[in-house]
C-alpha cells in the first residue's frame, strides 16, 4: 500500500464503502497514508512512546485488547517492516501471548496523547521470542540488542516481534490532549493495593457467573 495495491482494504472494509458512498474518500486514503512498512517518520514517532495498545484474538476470533507500557521507546523498530516490544513479568495470565501462539494476527495502536495527539495503527503478523534469543542474534542493530530494564532492575523475559503488514495514521481531532503527571511507578510488584487491588468489586460479582465462581 501507499502505492503497493496488494490489499486496499479488506473484504467488509469495501462493501460498507460501497453501501454508504465513502470509497472515493476511503480509496484516498489507502493510496496517501497506508504503507506496508514503517517509513522514518513512523519509527522516530514509535521511538517516543511509552506505551501501546495490542490487540488480539484466538482461533475462535474472541478478542482481546491490552496495554503495554514501559521506558520512552520500549518499543523497538528492528527495520522497517519488523517491532518488537519486550513482555515483563505481569500477572502470569499470559492473554495476548496466548492469543498470538493460536492466532498470529495482531493490531498496534499507539497515540501520542502528549504533544501531537496523532496516533498510528500497525497491524501485522506476531510470534514470541525469548529474551536470550531475540537479543543474541548477531543482525539485530546495537540499540536494539541493548536489553531493556525498567526501573528496580526488571528485564523482559521475551519478546513479541510483528512483522508489519500495513502502517498509517490515526487523525489527531478527536484524540484528547493530556497533562502528565509524575506517578511512582512499583514495577514488577504482587502487593494487592498498589496492583488497584479489587477496584471493580469483581471477586464478590463471580459467582452465578457464565466463569463460575
């Protein structure tokens, strides 16, 4: 795309183009600002973020949306179609990981809520990477083969790399301007309260539920 015509949208994508008259204005699109790979902009933008949005789905297509956060460019461009973002030690229940080993499709989305408020959607093809694996292979740049260690001496225990399949814009209009504020930051912790502890009443809602209780 954006000027490769390998796929200008998916199936659904055209036919709702066409029911509702926005194909002209969708065909626009594809050919000015969807690329089948990160282009300098898109990379130095990535760069900067400290966290993302990583969507999933299983075999069956349940999905799954979470977030990862870490340092300002947790998230490493390899080259220009490869990322990479590391997975540290969370709460063991492995969704998006388990997601990726069934159903290898995967949508980034990353917003800059800071400065610019543009945001940019990466979709492509994942597989997971151990740490000593991903870091040691010999191709890989210096900046990106430097581990990446949170604050209290965290290291990934692996890796996600995607392998992009189609990269654009996010327009900025209605993407909300955000302050940031210092928040001490327990990486890496199993206390209960500094976790937000049972903040949606969820353990005394199970029972009776479709989960069991």
């Amino acid at each position: 795309m954006g000027g490769d015509t390998r796929r200008a949208g998916s199936v659904g994508e055209r036919e709702l183009q066409e029911r509702y008259g926005t194909a002209i204005r969708a065909g626009a699109f594809y050919r000015e600002q969807v690329l089948d790979h990160l282009n300098e902009a898109m990379r130095r933008f990535i760069g900067h973020m400290e966290m993302v949005f990583v969507a999933t789905a299983d075999a069956e297509g349940n999905c799954d949306c979470s977030l990862r956060a870490g340092p300002p460019g947790f998230v490493r461009a390899v080259d220009d179609r490869t990322l990479a973002y590391p997975e540290y030690r969370g709460n063991g229940v492995m969704a998006s990981q388990g997601n990726i080993v069934e159903n290898g499709h995967v949508g980034l989305f990353f917003a800059d809520f800071l400065d610019s408020t543009i945001g940019l959607h990466v979709n492509g093809h994942a597989r997971i990477a151990e740490s000593d694996d991903f870091l040691g292979r010999p191709e890989l740049p210096q900046e990106v083969r430097d581990d990446i260690a949170v604050p209290g001496g965290r290291h990934p225990e692996r890796w996600v790399l995607v392998e992009v399949d189609e990269a654009y814009l996010h327009c900025s209009k209605h993407v909300p301007l955000l302050a940031k504020r210092d928040k001490t930051i327990a990486w890496g912790t199993d206390d209960p309260r500094l976790k937000g502890g049972d903040y949606f009443g969820a353990s005394a809602s199970r029972r009776g539920t479709r989960l069991g209780g």
